[in-house]
C-alpha cells in the first residue's frame, strides 16, 4: 500500500527522527494527497502534540527523496472533538481503491460534475478510520465522498456550491 509505504519511509528518514526526538508525544493524524494531473504525488503527512495544540506536516514524495519540515502550527479545531490519532494498522483500504470507489460513485450518481482537482486525506474522524475524498468539479461544486478505510465502503457523499455560503 503505498500511503503506508510513505509513511514508514517517513518514519525510517533521519530529518524525520531528529524532530522526534523533542517530539515525543505528538501522533500521527493524517495524510493529505494532492492529485495534479501529470504530476507525482505528494504526501502531506501530519503529526499534532495534544498538550501543545500544535501540528506540524511533512511534505515528501512516495520514496522520501525529497521532505520538507513545515514547523509547528496552530491547529484549527472543533472544540468538541478531539483531534484522533490515525492508526495505519488498521488502514486496509488502499487510497487506490477508495479514489475508484469515489470516481465509481461520482460516474453513476454526479454524472454531470467531472472533477478537475482530487483532494485525498486519510484521517481518523467519528466514523473511524476514513478516506476524506473531496473532487472539485467543472461545475463549481465540490463533491465530498467517505470512505472507510477498514470496510472497505462508502459511508456518505454530498455535493457543495464552491460558493455557497452558510447562514
């Protein structure tokens, strides 16, 4: 699987256990995929300090040629959800996959909103551990799929005006 391939290439990078060392605590949350036409994916592998309230990511590519450090960062929360760690032991849907799963239900149920920029982030939410699939379509819309990363199945789609506005 090649988001747990990047991560234990993380984890194995000298960079990476050098900032480990005065970060002891802090656990993985996510891996953001940014999917560019023709272009190799990137990693964006979070890690967040509870006690600190503070994340810090790690941009690589699948080897881990190439990292880059994105130091400490406040982090943006619901207060009434605490940010979970992401247990990759338990990531049995490849992000392969879960992209086919997404692209199959956005041909059959969204057929006229084709996507131009795929968005993937693997994080642990309510629903456990979950593909966050976002598609920003051709129609100004962003189409927001989940997808379990244990079972296997999607458990909820929705389709957002990119310029919608709450009231």
């Amino acid at each position: 699987m090649i988001v747990k391939h990047a991560v234990e290439n993380l984890k194995a990078n000298k960079k990476f256990q050098e900032w480990k060392k005065s970060h002891e605590d802090w656990f993985l949350t996510h891996v953001l995929i940014m999917i560019e036409p023709e272009q190799e994916h990137k990693y964006d592998i979070g890690f967040y300090g509870k006690k600190e309230g503070l994340m810090t990511t790690f941009l690589i590519d699948k080897e881990c040629k190439s990292l880059e450090l994105n130091k400490d960062q406040k982090v943006f929360k619901d207060p009434e959800h605490e940010i979970q760690p992401l247990d990759m032991e338990k990531v049995t849907t490849s992000y392969e996959v879960a992209l086919e799963l997404a692209g199959d239900l956005q041909k059959t149920k969204y057929p006229t909103h084709q996507p131009i920029k795929e968005v993937v982030l693997l994080q642990n939410i309510k629903e456990g551990q979950v593909w966050n699939i976002t598609f920003v379509t051709k129609t100004f819309k962003t189409l927001n799929i989940k997808v379990d990363a244990e079972k296997n199945e999607i458990i909820s789609d929705k389709l957002v005006d990119v310029f919608h506005v709450d009231n």
